[in-house]
C-alpha cells in the first residue's frame, strides 16, 4: 500500500474511531430500520477493557515518576489519546453489529468494514466454530479450489455463510478476488443463523410467489 492509502486509510480509522464513540455515548447503534443487530464483541471486550483499566492506572503513574515536566507532558498527551482510542475502538464494534434485514446479511467488524451480502448470493448458513491463525481482523484462505474470507475476533469465527456463486467482497485482503464463503465472528451464532434461515425461507417464498405471478401473467 502507498503512504497516500496508508494515510487515508489512518484519517478514514481516526474519523470512524470519533464517530463510534458519538454514537455510543448517544446509545444509537448503527443498524437498519427493521433489521435484526447480531453482536460480536463480548470475546473482545473484558481484553479491551483490561488494557484500558491498565492505561488509565499508567497515567497518573507516569507522570508521578518523570521528574522532567515536558516528558511529562509529552507522555500524558500519548497516554490520553492511546485510552481514548482503545475505548474507541471498544465503542466501534459496539455500535456496528451485524445485522439481518429486508436485503439480507450485512457482515461488520468495527467502523473499518462493512460487508453487505443479499439474499440472492446466501445458499447455506451453519454454525462452525473455527480458529484462524494469524491476528488479522480479515484472513483469506485458499482450500482445494475454494477461497473463503474469515472475519474474525480474537482470531476465531462461529459462522459459514456459503454463497452461491463466487462474489467480490469489498475487502482489501480479497484482493478483488471472488470468493465462495464468508466466516464470520458471533456472540450467539445459533441465533444469528435461525435468523438468516428464516430470512432465506421468506426470500424464497417472495422469489417463487413472483415468479408464479409473472408466469399467470403471460
């Protein structure tokens, strides 16, 4: 990646990190009109709270030992904004959870991705826990001729959706390749895949009921 992409990429982090703790201190999750919110992040959070906790012990610690006031500052403006981030980046897997709606599965992973997949492209949801190797939020992995994206959390999913036909993901690591399954991480995944069944039970009878009325039409 460029240092141009690298930059946009860290200002496009920077605006999403302060834009998920306004919504979080606002209590509105980023979730569609009718659709269904599916969180992710319970594995994650006491990790994150921890290091927050520890952050905000290290501050005033700090700054009790350094004898020289313009370390002293220098650290406290980093420690400040290193909390804030960590909470930030807490709020943002809070506020954007996946969601099932009208138009089917939208796939998140904080404010960085969002990965919308109709009902048309789903074929098969199940339950399958997984660990992925790496610390990689997005891991693509090439299995006999099949090529499935893990969006993970704490390096594991619970969630295969298999679709239909090979599909371009908007996801940097996919390299703009298609592929055939998307994993993704779920606090309760039973739940969210009765939920995405039953979303594809409805999408099928809405299909066929078209087509029998286009054909009773000609």
């Amino acid at each position: 990646m460029t240092v141009a992409g690298l930059l946009r990429k860290a200002v496009a982090f920077e605006v999403g990190m302060w834009r998920s703790l306004w919504r979080w201190v606002r209590r509105r999750p980023d979730v569609p009109a009718g659709a269904d919110a599916f969180p992710y992040a319970s594995a994650v959070t006491p990790v994150l709270w921890t290091f927050v906790v520890l952050s905000a012990i290290e501050i005033p610690l700090v700054d009790w030992l350094l004898p020289w006031q313009s370390a002293r500052v220098a650290l406290l403006v980093v420690g400040v904004y290193g909390l804030v981030w960590m909470i930030g980046l807490l709020a943002s897997m809070r506020v954007y959870p996946h969601s099932v709606g009208d138009d089917g599965l939208r796939v998140r992973s904080g404010s960085s991705i969002d990965v919308p997949v109709p009902w048309a492209e789903i074929a098969a949801v199940r339950v399958r826990r997984r660990s992925v190797e790496g610390s990689r939020t997005v891991v693509v992995e090439e299995e006999g001729g099949r090529r499935a994206v893990s969006v993970t959390v704490l390096a594991s999913t619970q969630v295969d959706v298999e679709l239909r036909t090979p599909l371009v993901l908007p996801l940097a690591r996919t390299h703009g390749q298609p592929v055939t399954e998307l994993r993704l991480a779920a606090d309760d995944p039973a739940a969210l895949v009765r939920r995405l069944r039953a979303g594809l039970a409805g999408h099928a009878a809405r299909t066929d009921g078209a087509a029998r009325a286009d054909g009773d039409a000609r």
